[in-house]
C-alpha cells in the first residue's frame, strides 16, 4: 500500500512538473539548469585561449619568472531582445538588442563590442520614462543643455519640468552649474535607437560543466529601461537569453600572487575593468 501510494505521488509529481515546464518555458530551463540537462545560447568562440595567450605573451608575462596557469572559459549573461520601433518618419522598423546584464550596457555592434555608458547608472537609479525625456534630450544635445532648452523642446509647464529636473538631479542622472545642466556619467555614450549591429553566430553549449556568471540586473530591469529609454511607439517581441563566452587568463607572479586577465572569445579583445563585475 505504502509503495502504490509512493508511485502515486512522484506520477503526480511528475505530471506537475509536465504541465509547469509546458506552459512555461523559463521554469523548463530551470528545471535544465539544475539537472544539468539541455545547452544554453550563445556567441560562438572564434579565439581560443592559447591564441590569445600566444599573441599576448610579451604583455601578459614580463619576464620568464612568469607563467601561465590553466585558463578558464566564462560564459556572461546577455539579453536578446526583438524588438520594433518607430522612427520620425513615422515607419516602423524591427531590430535586436542585445543588452548585458551584468553592467546594465546595451551592445552597439559587436563587431568592436561597442556599448553604451549611461544606462547602469539609469537601472540603478530606477529612472523613469518622464526623467529619460531630460536624458533624452540631454544626450541629443551633446550632454549639455540650458533651462531655457529644455523648455523650448519639451513644450511643457515649469511646475512639470521642474520636477523632472529636481528628480534627476536627487538620482545623481545630472547635474547643475549655474544655468547648465548636463548628464552626470563619464563620457556618456547613450543610445536613442533600439539596435545593435549583429553579425555574428548563435551556437549552443551544454549546460553540463558549463561556468556561467550571474547577473547582476534580471530581465523584467532590462526590458523596463528599455521602455523608459525608447518610448511609447517601442515594443518588445521576444525575449531570449544569450552568453559571451569570455577567456580568464591567469598568469602566475614570482611572489606566487596571481593576475587573472579577461578577453572577449569573440574578437579577441581585452575587456576592461568597467565591462565585467568581480
């Protein structure tokens, strides 16, 4: 009786996790993940560790005190966005997006992996659509503007602009000397058009062994910036997630300290501090 009731109960159990996994995708990747089952999306790999480590021996190994430890492939979160807009010509477009999730940057092209400088700070902040309107704007003008520009470009009541303004500044978005305001990132580098030039593959990789890192920002953070960023006419299709295979390089110091160093498989560049979280 006890064994018929136990048979009963993983059936149930089983039919369960068949219905969950069925109706949503996410929670059947879950259920992957943890078993360690299926493959995940991502960019190909088109430079090899030791190709790198090669190239960059001079640079990487001072002298021959140094040595190279066994590297390490990482894989970082990306998301995939399908997405269409409208442009001011009143036509619609469809494009991609592919956007990090550990640094909150949206991916320009991938060619030189350019990316944008502004939006992490926005996510941090929990900027809004209203406040990306003097971003916007802000960013369109160079990263400088007067009051009496925000004014003739927006066409709204000062009492209303005021409270945009005020609200950005308590974000640390902008930032005010006398009459000027300007966008309160280094070398801000905001984008107003849903695109990233992609050419490149999407292959797959098992999830088994697989060093995946985790995000810093989730996807619902990701898909509302976006929205805030490009307007009412911007809509999302789709939704996927998408790695980057990355390269640790790890050089051995005389001391026996270690320099861990992180390169792009997909061009072969160096990322810098700023493009990955420790």
């Amino acid at each position: 009786m006890r064994m018929f009731a136990t048979l009963l109960a993983l059936l149930a159990g089983g039919y369960g996790v068949w219905i969950v996994t069925n109706n949503h995708p996410q929670a059947k990747t879950k259920v992957a993940e943890i078993l360690d089952m299926g493959h995940f999306h991502t960019l190909e790999v088109r430079h090899t560790a030791a190709q790198i480590m090669e190239l960059h021996r001079r640079e990487l190994l001072k002298d021959g005190r140094h040595r190279y430890l066994e590297p390490v492939l990482e894989f970082y979160p990306y998301v995939l966005m399908e997405v269409k807009y409208t442009t001011l010509d009143n036509k619609t477009h469809e494009s991609v997006i592919l956007w990090d999730m550990m640094d909150g940057e949206m991916v320009t092209s991938t060619k030189n992996w350019e990316k944008t400088h502004g939006f992490g700070d926005c996510i941090d902040a929990d900027a809004s659509p209203q406040e990306f309107k003097i971003i916007n704007l802000l960013a369109r003008r160079g990263g400088s503007l007067d009051r009496e520009g925000f004014t003739k470009a927006l066409s709204i009541e000062n009492e209303i602009l005021d409270k945009w303004i005020d609200s950005c500044k308590r974000k640390k978005l902008i930032t005010q000397t006398g009459n000027q305001y300007r966008l309160h990132f280094q070398n801000p580098q905001l984008r107003t058009i849903p695109e990233t030039h992609i050419d490149e593959r999407l292959v797959t990789q098992p999830f088994k062994n697989a060093i995946r890192l985790q995000r810093h920002f989730t996807v619902s953070q990701i898909q509302k910036i976006a929205e805030a960023v490009f307007g009412q006419e911007f809509a999302i299709r789709k939704v996927s997630d998408i790695y980057l295979p990355v390269h640790s390089v790890i050089v051995q110091n005389p001391d026996g300290s270690i320099h861990t160093s992180h390169w792009n498989a997909l061009n072969g560049q160096r990322l810098s501090r700023s493009q990955f979280i420790d």
